[in-house]
C-alpha cells in the first residue's frame, strides 16, 4: 500500500528542482508551464491512488487527424493522446506509483512534452 503523503513529498521534491513554473494547487496536484513547439504547455500532474497521472491540452479540436494520434499511440511508452468530447487533443499518461524514481519521473514528463511538441510541429507542417 502506498503513503500518500511520501509519494506526494517524493513527487514534489523532483518537481521542484524541475527548471519549470512549477504551481501546486491542492495537495498532491502540480502544474507545470513548459514550451511546446513554441508555444506554451500547462501539464497537470496529480496523485490519484496508487497512480501518478497527468495531461495537456495540446491541439484544438480538427487540428489533425485522429489516426495520426493513434498511429503515434504505438510508438511510446506510458503516454498517449486522447481527445475531450469537444475534440481538443490532449496528451496523458499516467505511472505507478510503487516503482516511482526521479529517473522514472523524468522520463515520462519528457515523453510528453516530446509528445505534444511532435504533435504541434506536425499540425503546423500539415495545415
């Protein structure tokens, strides 16, 4: 069983060194403001029981082709795109707590941010 406030320390120191406008809203909640393809991302990163999850808004909706998103879903580990039901393309993911390192951590916030600067760059290239 996981210590939710230990994961949230453990989470939050990492996320405090990140060299990012760092937010914490709630308890257990973060945001983070990078830049994708120029442009800026807000990532939301949450503890939701014995999970780390987070997600951005990348594209609007009618951007770019659905099956591209899908075809890139195969690609990486632990992200994906989705879309809302107003058809705004967001990336997620989410990882286990239990096996959580700073390593980890840092993998899988750069696979989405490579995620949503890959997506943007195509939507621009393809408009």
């Amino acid at each position: 069983m996981s210590d939710h406030a230990g994961d949230a320390a453990r989470v939050a120191g990492f996320i405090d060194s990140l060299d990012a406008e760092v937010s914490a809203p709630a308890p257990g909640e973060w945001g983070i403001r990078l830049e994708a393809a120029g442009y800026p991302l807000h990532l939301g990163v949450a503890l939701r029981g014995a999970l780390l999850r987070a997600q951005a808004a990348v594209l609007p909706a009618g951007v770019i082709d659905p099956h591209q998103l899908l075809y890139w879903n195969r690609q990486a580990p632990f992200v994906c795109f989705c879309e809302n039901l107003a058809g705004e393309v967001f990336v997620s993911g989410e990882l286990p707590l239990a096996q959580l390192d700073a390593e980890t951590l840092d993998r899988f916030l750069g696979l989405l941010l490579a995620s949503a600067t890959r997506a943007r760059e195509f939507a621009l290239a393809h408009p």
